[in-house]
C-alpha cells in the first residue's frame, strides 16, 4: 500500500508547492486542481505507466486515498461551517441555494445526457460540480455513485475553467447589473462553484459582499449532504448494470456515511469553540487528504478516456454557467432583494 500513498503525498507535495507561486496564488489556483493535473500528467507519462503496472502494490494505496481519504476529507471539511452562520441569513437563504442546485442539476443531466449524448456519470458529476461547491461536490458524488476516474477529472476541468472564469465576470458584472454590495454577495455564494472562488470573487466587490458570498456558499456546501442521499438512492435504481458481476446478487445502496460525518462536524463546530491552532490544523489535514485523493485521481485516469469524451462535457459545463449567472441572478433579486 506504501507505494501508492507515497505517489500520492509526492504529487501532493508539488501541486501545494506550486499553489504557493505567486502568479498562481494570486489567481486562488487550488492545490487540489495541481494535485489532480500533475497526477493525469505523471499517470500518462509512458516510463511511468510502465513502472506503475510493475508496482502492482500502489493499486491499494491509490485505491486508500480516492476513497478513505477522500471520505475524511468531506468530513472535516464540515469545520468551515456553524449552524449560526446559516441561521444568520434567514431562511429564504436555504430556499434561494436549494432553488439554485436543483434547477442546475436536472437541467445539467438532462441536456447532458439528452442533448449532448455524454454518459450519465460524466453528466451527473459535471452538473454537481457546478450546482454545488466544486471539486468537492464532484469528489463527494464519485465516492457515493463510484464513477470511473476519466468522468471525475473532466467535470474538475470543467469547474475550474468556469469558476475562474466567474472570478473575473462577477467583479465585471457588479457595476451593470444594479444590486447593493450585500445582496451582489449573495448572488455570488449561490451561483460561483467553489468556496476559494467565492471569496476571490466577493473581496473584488467589497466586504459585505464578501461576508454574505461566504455564508451562502457555505450554507450550498451544506446541502451536498441530502444531495448525496437522494442520488444515492436514484443511481441504485436507475443503474445500468443492476445486478452485481460477482456473485450476480441485487446491488446495495451505497449510504454516504460520510455525509453524517459532515453534518457531525458542522454541528460540533457550532457547539465547540475549538483552539485556534488545532481548528486550522484539522481544517488544513482535511485540505491535505482531498488533496491526495484528488492526485490519486488523477494519477488513475488516462488521456485517451479524456480525448474520448471530447468537448461536449464543457459545452454542458458552459450551458450551466449560462444558467448559474442569468437565473441565479433572477433568482437572488426575486427573493433576497
């Protein structure tokens, strides 16, 4: 097993690096995105393909890390979140997020599928990726419908090429589109894919555009968790291969456990004013293992299941920016302004 966590804490230790280069700093990169690029670029390296299929013994640590690690990385990711900054908003908040994810998810995987002809796992993951709160939407939704590590790094494409892109639309849009500092901040945490995003996005416009960015990005974060329950239980019945290969017994649902998990910790961060060193340190631990995971991933998926998908999967990703930023402004006017 030491063999594949030591490729993934390697890769894991040149994405932060270069996270940390200025140019690339500056432009909110995410260590997890560089873990993932220079995981597809060492996995498809041909001197080291050849060696990782003689080292037969990384399979399980690859196989620890985009599951177990991944898993208790969403968890601790719930200390970025209390219950009082939900409460905060009020409740046209939730109703605003959860109006926002649901009409971008149906409408993702039905053109996705329908229209564009993509596969549903790369729909489904596209659309959560921009729906929800980026990469770790996609990563959490690989974990519970276990999609194949190609569909996984195309919808990641496809989050930060968008959510960079709206780093630098919003700031743009601000001064044309008639809203207060505060209720511009709102329409940026319910419609900017990831949390990173989010805050480079709201501190271009101003702080109280930042604040409330941030809750109501943090209160979409949220939602992942019922999310992942009901596509847990949707992917089992509408799966193409209803029944298991091995021993040709009804598949199980797969239950998110580690959704409760982030529910536990977004309650027990509400509760327990932990001390500030140990909060940042168990906050960055869960950065580290999303961040292994998503080098796991990457190492694992080859060039030519990307090439095959073709440009279709950013078509989608471009069609739901579309939506994100003309409905989700509607949206945020009509029942926050």
């Amino acid at each position: 097993m030491w063999q594949g966590l030591l490729i993934c804490t390697l890769l894991t230790i040149a994405g932060t690096g270069l996270a940390r280069l200025p140019i690339l700093a500056e432009a909110s990169v995410s260590p997890l995105v560089l873990a993932l690029l220079l995981g597809i670029v060492a996995g498809n390296v041909p001197l080291s393909r050849r060696l990782s299929r003689r080292l037969t013994l990384a399979g399980p640590g690859l196989a620890f890390a985009t599951r177990r690690l991944l898993r208790g990385g969403i968890v601790l990711f719930g200390l970025s979140l209390t219950l009082q900054q939900v409460v905060g908003l009020g409740p046209k908040v939730l109703l605003l997020d959860a109006l926002v994810i649901t009409s971008v998810l149906c409408a993702g995987y039905l053109i996705g599928t329908r229209l564009l002809g993509l596969d549903r796992d790369t729909a489904l993951l596209t659309s959560a990726g921009s729906a929800i709160c980026g990469a770790a939407a996609v990563l959490a939704t690989e974990s519970t419908i276990r999609s194949r590590p190609a569909a996984t790094s195309m919808a990641v494409a496809t989050v930060v090429l968008f959510g960079s892109l709206a780093m630098l639309v919003y700031p743009l849009l601000y001064p044309l589109i008639g809203m207060d500092e505060g209720l511009f901040g709102v329409y940026i945490g319910a419609t900017v894919h990831e949390v990173a995003q989010v805050v480079a996005a709201g501190e271009a416009v101003g702080p109280d555009a930042l604040a409330n960015a941030v809750i109501v990005k943090l209160v979409r974060v949220m939602l992942l968790v019922p999310f992942l329950l009901i596509v847990g239980q949707w992917w089992l019945r509408h799966r193409a291969e209803p029944i298991d290969a091995d021993g040709g017994e009804p598949a199980r649902l797969v239950i998110p456990w580690f959704a409760f998990g982030f529910l536990a910790m977004v309650a027990f961060n509400s509760l327990v004013a932990l001390p500030a060193p140990l909060h940042s340190a168990l906050v960055q631990l869960g950065q580290l293992s999303l961040t292994m995971a998503m080098a796991a991933l990457g190492f694992e998926t080859r060039l030519e299941k990307l090439r095959a998908l073709g440009l279709r999967p950013f078509l989608l990703a471009l069609i739901l920016f579309g939506l994100l930023v003309g409905g989700g402004g509607v949206a945020s006017w009509l029942l926050m302004g």
